[in-house]
C-alpha cells in the first residue's frame, strides 16, 4: 500500500524524531512511504486565529501536494481534524473532498485501516499518562468521550500501545480534560492555558506516571513545557515512538 | 465600549490562587455530578434529542406558538405585554410599577432583566429592587453582575460572603458558617419581601398550550416573588415558550441534571394565573432574539435552556472565573450569544476557547457550542474584528506557509537563533508562551533534511 507522509510543520521543525519514528514504523509495517517535498503545514494555525482567508493558500497547496494519494498519513490528529472537518480552500472541489476523504491520523491508520495488533520490535516498560488530544478524542473520536457515559468505553491509541511489552497506564483525574494547548490560544490566553497545563502535570504526576505520551505532539509540547517550568521529572513520548520503539 | 480582554481579565481572576483554585474543583464538582446523574438514565441521549428537536420545532414555529401563549396566557386573566428591545421591556416593567404607586420589587433570578439591566433602570427612577435568590442577592450587595447563570456567586469562598454580609449587615465577618450566613440573608431579606409592593419572575419556559410560566428554583424564592405581593411581573424572552406540557417533562428532567446532577430542583412552579384580586403582567421579550433566529449559523443558541453544564465543563471558565468575560452571558454559551449583542465589544471572546468540544457534549440540547466558538472567529475576521498584530502575524505566517521554499529558509534559519520560527509557530511577539512554560528548542535538522539525508535514494523526487 502506497501511503504520503504529511509532517506537521512543528514536528519537522522541533521535533523530527517523531517525524523519522512515524516514517519507520510504517516501513517496518511494509508500508510504501512516499513523502511529498513541496509539504509545509496544514493551515491550521491561521484558521484556529480567525484567520481562514490567510490560511487558505497554504490549504491550497496541500491540496495540491497530496490530492494525488488514497491514503495520507499524518502524526497529529489535530492536523487530521482540520483537513478532514475544517479545510475551507477550495470548498466543493474533487481535489479537496479527495484530500479530506483520504487523510488519516497516524493512530486510526494503524489501528483501523493496517489493523496492526503487535509491535514485536517494541518494548517500554515504564509507568505513562496516555494523553488523548481534544482534536483526537471529540473531533476524530479514537476515543469514548467522558460525557458519554453511556458510550461503549474505548481508545484506539491505548489499545495500540497495549501491545508492546512491559508499558503501564497509570490512573489519572480528569482523564479527557483539555491540557490547555488550543492552538494560538496557548499564547493568546498563555495564563489560562499554562494554568491548564499545571493541573493536568500534576493529575499525571500524582498518578505515578514517569511519562506522558499522546498522539499529537502540540499537546506535548506545552505539556513537556510545563513540566519543565514546575521541575517534576515528566518526559513526552509521540505514540509513533513507542511504537516504533525507543531505547531508552 | 471597549473590546472585552477576557485573556486579560483572567489573569487578574488567577492572580488570587485561592479563588481561582475554589472556583474550579466547585464547578468540576458539577460537572462529575452532571456525570452521575446522566449515567443514571439510560435514555439519556435519547432526551437530548428529544429535547433539541422541540426546540427546533418550536423556533421554527415561533409565532404560531408564542400567539398561542398569548391567547392562553390572556384567557387566564394575565396581561401580555411585548418589547422589541431591552429598553422597551424596562419601560414597559417601570409602568407597570410607577401607575400603581408600586416603589419597591422583589424579584427572583432573570438572567433577562441582567441582559436589559432593569435593576439599575428601576433604581435610577427611586424603585426599591431586592434581589431573592440568595446568590443574586449577594451580588447586588457587592454590586458585581452575575458570575455564573446558576450560581451567581459561585466565584465568592464562603469568606467573602462573610466579609460581605459583615459590611452590609454588621453580622460576623470571621463566621464562615453557610448556615449562619443563611440566617443572615434570611432575616434581612424576609422584611424586604413581606413589604415589596410587587413581584417579578424570570422565566425557564412558557408552555404554550397552557399560557403557564413555570420557573424551577431550589429556594423557593421565586414562589415568594411571585405570590406574596399581589401585583406579579413576568419577563420572558421570546426563545423560552414550549409547546405542551408534555415538552416540559423532557426539559424537566435534563434542566438539573445537567445543571447540578440534582434529578429535580425544590421547586418546579407554574405561574398560571392572578392570585385572588391581583394582577399579573407576562412581557415577552425580543431583544435580539428574532434576529439571531435569522443568523443562518447562529440560531442554535436560541435553544439553550440555561443549565450552565457548558461553564461547569469548561477548563477555561472555570480558571478565568465568568466576570472575566465582560458579558451577561459567560463561558462558552456567552462567547456564541454574545456577539449578537454587540459584536465588536465581544469580538475577542471566540478566542477565549481552545475549541476542545466537552461543551457540545454536556449540551442537554446539543447545541454545537464549539462550531459555533470557530465559526465566531471567522466572522471576526471578515468584519475586520481581528487585532491588526494577530492578523499581521497570520497574513506572513500564510505567507511563508504557503510558499515551500520561503519555508525551507525560514526553517533553516531556525539555527542558530530561531529568529523568524517562533513568530509563525508559536505567535510568539511577546515572548507570551516562555511566562510559564520552557520553550521547545529547535531540532538538530528537521525532518525534511534528515529525509533528504537518509531515503532520498528511494525517493527519487525533486529536491527543493
């Protein structure tokens, strides 16, 4: 299966690790990894800001670089989200509807299209916070959402990661509540937002975990962010890594 | 008036760790409690259904249905009055008052009358306004607005209400006890009410088919407003009238647990007619409310039922506090009602939003709350409500964005100072997320080179 590689533009710039960790897993899964040069970003930070008439040349030019493939790939369900739900480039175009139809979150891919259940060349044995991205869980639904109560319980990321070996979900409160990220919002409103970030640490930090690990990196990001500046000894993992494999 | 900085006024709220830390494990008390009590009613996805397609049913026949409790409404003895706006309603409750020779009202918990700031129009013209609900009351004390639609004081430690009660009443400022302070209330309000010369209600809903107002209270002080002085007010906005009482069931059952996680308040009461040689007055209110009903995107809100569930689940609200917003309405219900009021003193609340979507879920009357928050921003930018800064900041983040080789030199000179990255990543002007948080470093290479590095034998594409 011919699959392009879409890495979101904070992925390629602070952390390509991610970036190598998703394009290796998918060759270990015998993937045919093609990924598109002319790639930038999905648009999304504009458009999060109001922003959508500045956003949409940059749509436009995903549109172009990725209309060609059947599966898009990409490790963010944020990204996912905003070219599925939200692109507003070229409303109504066979390109955009294609492009829309075909991009997948790196986790639903795995878990629903390859429906990989083993990691052999993985192993993590260490206490981690699962962090399900707001964009993964209420925009993409990898996960039941906590006002559902009466949904089926589920969630595609920790039932990815329960298979490699050794890796313990700690319980924590407020399980699906926002970290505080939001997009622009981390800098526009950054005192709420930090604050969120605060309380999730230290939910996840009293649950025992040693890491944290999501399926979208922007989360991450302000997470590592925030553990950093309150000194508790929380390090971040993309799922793609633990997939993948880390050696630690 | 100026625009709204929520951001802003946040910060000031969180300053202060006591209050801000009381108000959220208070609120996601609610919100657990909301939990519980839906996960006991099996149908309870159903009800909300239910419940979003009476309202849609009812907006979309609005005034067959609200001619309908007019007629009713007048058949029962009341009369019916209509405003198109907020300064026609005050008008019209002034001479209600003022040809009675009525110079004193108490009243129970309107978020209506905030909207059309009747107490302070009934003050300014020498009429004595006591608010009954003991939140409410608390914040006329203190002369702050509501900040929460169910609990208009639910940001105030029972410390500050002490404080309070000892400078307005000269009760005990170091006796935190809600039971003293109940008392407090209780015997200084009382008089008020056995005095007031008239009564005034909000409404939850005005079912149509019966002309009946019902309000659901836990105080039972819209009871007393209502039926101790003979002379009652009424002031309903247009969007409230259901159907049939048989309507009323299902938004009985959602309106607390959604609310509080309570199955029923103490007090579920129908207003239906005069009492014995009095008079009772029902002011319909439009206030904006037909014109949002044409706003293609924006109706929905027309359904709320004001439970608060959306505030309660709110990570934002609940570290911001709701007189952060500036507004009547707060939270996420407040950011999508709001700017149908004035949209340029409201046009930065969409942003006070991570757009996380637990509002939308808790909604009993699925309303898509944070479609419409996203929505909002897109507005704000085509009516240029957008701060030149942001937009400037975004115009050249587009830019380079959408032009892979101005990209490629922008991430390349992420090393070594990182001088162009952080403006188009992180929006990073004023140094805004590094406050409280480390800022990511830069990676050694980024990936589209360590690709070009490593798989551009198998790539066999064109290099940029």
């Amino acid at each position: 299966m011919q699959v392009a590689l879409m890495i979101p533009c904070y992925i390629d710039l602070f952390y390509p690790q991610v970036g190598v960790a998703t394009l290796e897993l998918l060759e270990k899964l015998n993937v045919d990894v093609v990924y598109p040069f002319d790639q930038t970003c999905c648009g999304q930070p504009m458009a999060n800001s109001g922003c959508f008439e500045e956003g949409r040349a940059t749509e436009e030019l995903f549109i172009k670089n990725f209309a060609g493939f059947d599966h898009i790939v990409t490790p963010s369900g944020s990204c996912t989200h905003h070219i599925r739900n939200k692109f507003t480039a070229a409303a109504g175009s066979p390109e955009r509807r294609k492009v829309s139809a075909s991009v997948y979150d790196l986790v639903e891919f795995l878990h629903d299209v390859l429906q990989v259940r083993e990691f052999p060349w993985a192993k993590f044995q260490h206490k981690v916070a699962l962090h399900n991205s707001c964009s993964a869980i209420r925009g993409l639904g990898l996960a039941s959402m906590s006002e559902r109560v009466h949904d089926r319980k589920f969630s595609k990321p920790k039932s990815l990661l329960e298979h490699v070996p050794g890796i313990q979900f700690t319980n924590f409160e407020r399980v699906d509540e926002c970290c505080g990220f939001g997009g622009t919002f981390s800098v526009t409103e950054e005192a709420v937002a930090a604050k969120m970030g605060y309380d999730k640490i230290g939910f996840m930090s009293e649950s025992g975990a040693e890491y944290i690990v999501s399926s979208d990196m922007s989360c991450l990001m302000h997470l590592q962010g925030c553990a950093n500046r309150l000194g508790k000894n929380l390090k971040v993992f993309h799922i793609a890594e633990i997939l993948n494999g880390v050696a630690l | 008036m100026s625009v709204v900085d929520q951001a802003q006024n946040a910060v000031a709220f969180m300053e202060d760790k006591t209050h801000e830390q009381h108000l959220d494990q208070l609120l996601w008390m609610m919100r657990t409690r909301r939990d519980e009590a839906a996960s006991r009613v099996p149908e309870w996805e159903q009800l909300r259904d239910l419940a979003s397609q009476i309202k849609e049913h009812t907006l979309s026949n609005l005034g067959h249905y609200l001619e309908m409790f007019e007629s009713r409404a007048e058949a029962n003895g009341v009369t019916v009055h209509w405003a198109q706006d907020a300064h026609e309603h005050n008008q019209i409750v002034y001479h209600i008052l003022s040809d009675r020779k009525a110079d004193s009202l108490i009243k129970s918990k309107s978020m209506l009358t905030e909207e059309c700031d009747t107490r302070q129009f009934l003050e300014n013209r020498g009429i004595r306004v006591t608010e009954t609900d003991l939140g409410e009351r608390i914040q006329q004390l203190d002369d702050q607005p509501p900040s929460h639609i169910v609990g208009p004081s639910w940001h105030k430690t029972t410390q500050d209400v002490a404080h309070l009660f000892a400078r307005a009443y000269g009760s005990d400022k170091d006796k935190a006890d809600p039971v003293y302070l109940g008392h407090v209330m209780r015997e200084n309000t009382r008089v008020l009410i056995e005095e007031g010369k008239a009564g005034m209600t909000g409404a939850n809903f005005a079912v149509a088919e019966t002309g009946a107002i019902v309000t659901v209270t836990n105080e039972g002080n819209a009871d007393l407003s209502g039926n101790v002085p003979e002379l009652r007010i009424c002031s309903v906005g247009l969007e409230k009238v259901i159907p049939r009482n048989e309507d009323l069931a299902v938004f009985i059952r959602l309106l607390t647990r959604s609310a509080t996680g309570n199955a029923i308040t103490q007090y579920t009461s129908h207003f239906l007619a005069p009492r014995q040689n009095g008079e009772m007055h029902i002011i319909l209110v439009d206030n904006g409310r037909s014109s949002r009903l044409g706003m293609e995107k924006f109706w929905p809100s027309l359904k709320c039922i004001r439970c608060a569930a959306c505030m309660n689940t709110c990570p934002v609200y609940r570290r911001s506090g709701g007189l952060s917003y500036g507004s009547t309405y707060m939270g996420p219900i407040g950011i999508i009602m709001m700017p149908t009021f004035d949209v340029r003193r409201y046009s930065e609340l969409p942003f006070s939003s991570t757009l996380n979507g637990s509002c939308t879920n808790v909604c009993p009357v699925k309303i898509n709350v944070h479609e419409q928050i996203y929505a909002w921003r897109e507005v704000m930018e085509q009516n240029g409500q957008i701060q030149l800064v942001k937009k400037e900041a975004m115009r050249a983040a587009g830019e380079v964005l959408s032009h892979p080789r101005l990209y490629r030199i922008a991430a390349s000179s992420a090393e070594p100072d990182m001088k162009l990255l952080p403006h188009f990543v992180l929006y990073n002007h004023f140094n805004a997320w590094g406050r409280h948080r480390d800022v990511p470093q830069p990676g050694k290479e980024t990936f589209h080179d360590w690709y070009k590095k490593n798989r551009i034998s198998t790539a066999g594409q064109e290099i940029t």
